[in-house]
C-alpha cells in the first residue's frame, strides 16, 4: 500500500540541520502513483506494470518518515516512539478501518455467502498489519487458486510498511545510541546502519524473486531495501543543491524510468528483485531533482523545464493528498464492480469505477483522515479548523479499539457460515441424495423431489475429502512417515495406492468405502498441484521440480511396498494453466512423464488404473447457483467432447500398455451438458467436486476398478 506518512508535519519539521522544505512535487509523484495503480487494477491490458506504483510509494515513504526519524534522532538524541506510532495510527487506521468494515457489509450484502469466510480472514489479516504474509501463502496455495480474489488484497503494502516501521525506529534509536559514542556520529551511524539493512535487503530480493517469486512479491524482507533507499536519498541528497539542467536531467529521467516499467513490466518477471531497480531509481531520481531548492515548489525555484513544476499544479498535488484513501477505496470498488458485471469492466465501466472511487476517496479524505489525522492547531488552507481530540497516547488505545472493531465485524459472517457448517458431517440417505447414481446405466437412480441440495452451496468449499482434514493432501515421501495416510480397512492385507494432485484426492472417500466393505487397505500419496509424472511443471518464472523429484521417490517406495493396484488420476493441463498459470511445454513432455513412472509399476506385475480427469467447469457452481437458484438447469457446463480423447493420462496409458482407463464423464455429463446438482446432489466445489458427490460414485468406482468381485 502507498505511504502516506505525516508528509506535511515532518516535512516542515526544524531540525538542527535546517529546514526541511515543503516539497509539493512529491505530492505530485505520489498523485502519479497512485494513477498508474489504479490504471492497472482497472485495464492492466493497457498498462501492465502499473504495480510498481507501489514501488514508487515505498521511496516516498523512506524518503519522508526515514530522513525525518534520523533528523528528530540527530537533534534529540532520540525518536518519540508514542509520538511517531500515534501519527501513524491517526493518519491510517481510521481510514482503513472504515474501508475495511464497509468491505464486510459489502460482502455481506452481495457476495454469496460461500465467500464470506476467506474474505473475512482477509479483513482480520488485513486490520493485523499482515495481509501480505496472508497472500504470500495464499497466492501459491493450490486451494486459493480458484477462489475469488479478495477485495482487500491491496492491503498487503501496508502491512509491508507497518512491519518495516515497527523496527526501523527502534532500529534508528538503537544506532542513536551507538553513534553518540563514535567519531561517525549519530547521522553517520545511522546512514552506515541503513547501508547495510538495504544491502542485506535488496540481496535477498534478488535471490528469493528467483527462487520463489510469488512469495517475494509480497515479503517484507524483499521490499525493506525500497524503503531503505528513499531513507538513503533523503539523507545524502536533500541538502545538495544541483544546477538546473543536472534537476532537469534528474527529473525527466527518472519519470522516463517509472514510465518504462510502468508500460513495459509484466507479472511474469521476477519482481521485485534486481527487475525493481528500475521504478525505484526512477523515483530517487526524481526527488534528487528538487532536493535543495530551499522553497516550496521547484517551480519557484527554478523553471518550467523542471518536471516537478507539471507535478506541483494544485489539480495534480490534490489529487496526491486524497492518494491514500483513493488507494484504499479503489480497490474494493473494482472488485465488487467486476462481480456486478460478471466480467472485467469495459473502458467506459472502468472509468465509472474510477470516478465512484474518486468520490469515495474524496469523502474519506475530507470527513476521516483529516478529521482525525491533525490536532487542534492544524489550519487548512480556505481556513477551516478541525478539532482535533486524538493525540499521540490515546491514538494507540484507538488504534487497539479500531482493530478490534474490525475483527469482531468480521467474525459475524465468518461465525454464521461456521455455524451452519455441522450439515456437511450430518448422514444422509442414499434414496434422497443418489447423487452420481442418477446417470447410473442402465439403471438411475431416482431422485426424490423437494429435497435441499447438499452440501449447501455456501458450505461447499468446506466439504473437502479426508486428506484435506489430516494433512495427507500435501504428501511429501520425504518426511511423512510410512505409517500415516492409511484408508479403508486397515487389517487388510491387500493393498491400494491412490497417487495424484488434488484431482486424485477426490477419490480417497469413496476408495476408503470400498476398502473398508471389501477388505482393501488404501494408501494416499497425493498432493495438492503435483501429478504423477517426472516432467516437472513450470510458470513463467519458475520451474517445480520439487514435485517431479518427490514422485521419483514415491515410486520407489510403492515399488517397496508392492501393493496389488496403484490408481493414478490428475488435473488437465488447461486446468493447470487456468487455475494456476502453471503448464509444461508440450501435452507430449508430460504424456512422457507419466509413461516414465507408470512404466516400472506395469514391469513390477502391480496393475496400473487411471482414472480420467472430471468436467472443467468454466464458472464458480456454488456462486452460480446461489445467485440463480437451484432449479433444474440452472448452471448448465457444456460437456467437451474431446475432454477424454486429450486426456494425457489417457494417452500415456496407451503408451505404455496394460494400463486400465476408467471413464465417469457418464456420471457427470448426459446430452452434452454437466449439471450443476446431480441427484440432489451438488457437484463442484471449484474445479474439484464436492466431497459428497464423490461419495456416491464409490460403487461405480468399485466396478470399473474390478474390486466389486
């Protein structure tokens, strides 16, 4: 999230060391980041890095709140700790509380309620300060990846400043103290202390963005150094007094580096990285142009040549105070905006969502950051006065409240939905919910009417298979013990290994049915994202190798244990790069790999099935349905005809020979279309099938598998 310290307040701050000017521009600078944020959220078709917006607002940030922190040190001796974490509190947490808690009601009012849950976690992690440890995780999590994206993502960067300035005073004082005692002095130690945090920290960037991008997007860790450096800028260079054409030079060049990022970056880089030096530069070298004027605008200072004078009109500067609460609105707005309109907004509906968040930020400027952000002396221009009652020690007791606030807010939808979860574990009747058995050949089921659907639509994310409730949906051969992950009858003493992604863990609850009446023993070895094959799959930045590498030792160890089946099922490639931009280079490379690992087990003498990948559905069925209701043809998936014959579990099976293929696309689709609920019975979570559908194929499973005899 974009800074926005007490610009105003610091700025203006006397210091032994002189006045601090009143730099207009960087209002201006922080308009412009702003926009090119918002530009992307709204059309990142037109500008696809426009996220390093944010990296702008990280320089600004250490620019302003750094050099004002070692300035107060140098002066004094020491930081007011209350004093700087009761501003911060005044002039942010009012504001995101109210987007937070407005984000609740909105949720409430028009998300389905299947969604109320991990947004509400979202808001408690969001008033916490650590939504960008949530979305880290969560962004990599297989389980996230079809959720819907929250409405309070955006909050990840403030999490990411909050973090940093809860120890960079602390870190400050601590070099104020240790620099009274050396011939560097208090600003030289803490300059040689910031040296080597942005060091540590932009080293760590550039090796953790390659390692693991999505994570280091988000890391604090990864972004201290951006930070760190605008900290740098404003110790080194805000006394400096340059010619003109050195402040033009600076200036433009660093809006041309901002720019370029700005057009030419995409997601798929390993940001942020070396790759964030670019935008970062940018931005020091555009305060480094108007460092020393010793005035309020570069404009007075010097001439029109200077892009801080474009920068500095009153339209373009306003536009930089309302920055935060425009940040803050926007991105909500867009997100309930694209669930209205069921797509992404066109150019005209993005520029309605731009002008209701302007208006939003307008308001939430005017009537909270300012009336909470300044005391009682503060005097706006055009001569209003706020009364202002918060000061520094209260403003941590309303900080504390604020978020408490929040959270119990959000722990009334999240509490309704928990509430209502006890359905999932209740039993029901095999007569009233024949679920898949209602396209049984040659005999249907019948499905009994006036019955509810189950699970409800709301609970379906939670109605998840037994490996998804014990940790066995993240198998590693590594470190699970080859004791654990046992279904079925487990004094059998034949049998069973299910191994897989999550596509293959749907089948363990009605594997473990058939083993237990039957007297197999079943073994997972599935996890989430990882199929069985040796051709690792890959992202634009990133190859996974660790799952390739794990199934080689999974099949050693099936191998060992000799068991009479292994039952082999995945997620298609286009659902791979559907819902988590993942792929492999060629349908041929991973057809290859699972051939490669099949290959031994079919030498071995154990007999090999797969199970073909279930219907894709292109839309969230639980959302659908409660939306549209749950009458008859409601939701309808187009069946794809070629589905099965594409299949590279399919094809691998015929590549390698005496392999079996089980097909239940005729439990799932009939006269080319997929229902939604089949046999009062809801079938999609996301892109798996909800765990009580999954029940009911356990006898068609039984049979096609051959262990009905």
């Amino acid at each position: 999230m974009p800074p926005w310290p007490d610009c105003v307040e610091m700025a203006n701050a006397r210091t032994s060391g002189g006045l601090h000017p009143h730099r207009l521009d960087i209002q201006g600078l922080r308009a412009l980041a702003v926009g090119l944020v918002v530009a992307y959220h709204l059309r990142p078709d037109l500008l696809p890095g426009g996220f390093v917006g944010v990296d702008v607002f990280f320089v600004i940030s250490g620019f302003l709140i750094i050099g004002s922190l070692v300035r107060e040190a140098s002066t004094y001796g020491r930081i007011d700790l209350t004093a700087f974490y009761g501003r911060r509190i005044r002039r942010l947490l009012p504001a995101s509380t109210a987007v937070l808690l407005a984000t609740v009601g909105a949720t409430v009012v028009l998300i389905p309620s299947g969604r109320w849950q991990p947004i509400a976690i979202d808001v408690v992690m969001s008033a916490l300060q650590v939504q960008n440890w949530n979305q880290a995780f969560g962004s990599v999590s297989y389980e996230s990846a079809t959720a819907m994206v929250s409405p309070v993502q955006h909050f990840w960067s403030l999490a990411v400043e909050e973090q940093f300035y809860i120890f960079a005073p602390l870190l400050l004082t601590a070099a104020a103290l240790f620099g009274v005692r050396t011939r560097l002095g208090i600003r030289g130690f803490c300059i040689l202390v910031l040296v080597l945090v942005t060091g540590l920290s932009f080293g760590h960037s550039v090796h953790f963005s390659v390692v693991s991008h999505d994570i280091a997007y988000f890391a604090s860790s990864t972004r201290v150094w951006e930070l760190g450096l605008g900290g740098l800028t404003a110790l080194c260079f805000v006394k400096r007094r340059f010619g003109l054409v050195s402040r033009a030079i600076f200036g433009w060049l660093g809006l041309l580096m901002i720019a370029l990022a700005a057009l030419f970056y995409t997601t798929a880089l390993a940001f942020p990285g070396y790759v964030a030096l670019l935008p970062v530069l940018g931005a020091v070298l555009f305060l480094v142009s108007g460092a020393g004027v010793g005035s309020e605008s570069p404009v007075a200072a010097g001439s029109r040549l200077l892009p801080g004078s474009l920068l500095s009109t009153r339209p373009v500067r306003y536009l930089g105070d309302i920055s935060y609460s425009l940040y803050l609105w926007h991105w909500p707005i867009v997100v309930f905006g694209v669930h209205f309109l069921g797509r992404r907004p066109g150019l005209m509906e993005s520029g309605v969502l731009a002008l209701v968040s302007l208006a939003f930020a307008v308001i939430s400027y005017r009537w909270i950051e300012q009336r909470f952000r300044h005391g009682t002396t503060w005097k706006p221009e055009g001569g209003r006065r706020y009364r202002g009652s918060v000061q520094y020690g209260p403003a941590i007791g309303l900080g504390a409240v604020l978020v408490m606030v929040t959270c119990l807010a959000a722990a009334a939808p999240w509490g309704v939905v928990e509430a209502r979860t006890a359905s999932l574990t209740a039993e029901t009747s095999s007569v009233d919910y024949p679920g898949a058995l209602a396209f049984g050949v040659p005999r249907p089921a019948p499905v009994p009417a006036d019955r509810p659907v189950i699970p409800d639509p709301a609970l379906a994310t939670r109605d998840v298979p037994l490996t998804f409730k014990d940790g066995c949906g993240t198998f590693n051969p590594s470190t699970t013990p080859d004791e654990n992950c046992f279904y079925g009858d487990l004094s059998a003493s034949r049998t069973i290994v299910i191994v897989g992604d999550s596509h293959a863990s749907q089948y363990v609850d009605p594997m473990a049915a058939i083993g237990s009446r039957n007297g197999w023993k079943i073994k997972a070895m599935v996890r989430n994202g990882c199929p069985f094959t040796s051709a690792p799959p890959a992202s634009q930045t990133t190859v996974f190798t660790n799952c390739s590498e794990q199934n080689k030792i999974s099949l050693r160890k099936i191998l060992e244990m000799a068991p009479s089946q292994v039952v082999i099922s995945a997620m298609q490639p286009e659902g791979y790069r559907r819902e988590l931009n993942w792929g492999w280079k060629s349908d041929e490379q991973l057809v290859a790999g699972y051939s490669e690992l099949m290959r031994p087990l079919v030498a071995a003498g154990i007999k090999v099935s797969v199970i073909l990948d279930t219907p894709l559905p292109p839309f969230s069925a639980p959302d659908c349905l409660q939306q549209k209701g749950l009458e008859v043809g409601a939701c309808m998936i187009p069946e794809d005809p070629g589905s099965v014959a594409r299949d590279p579990l399919r094809l691998a099976a015929e590549m390698t020979g005496k392999v079996e293929m089980v097909d239940l696309h005729a439990f799932f689709c009939r006269a080319g279309q997929c229902p939604s609920v089949i046999g009062n019975v809801l079938v999609y979570r996301d892109n798996h099938i909800t765990n009580t559908f999954a029940r009911t194929l356990a006898s068609p499973l039984e049979k096609a598998l051959g262990l009905d005899q």
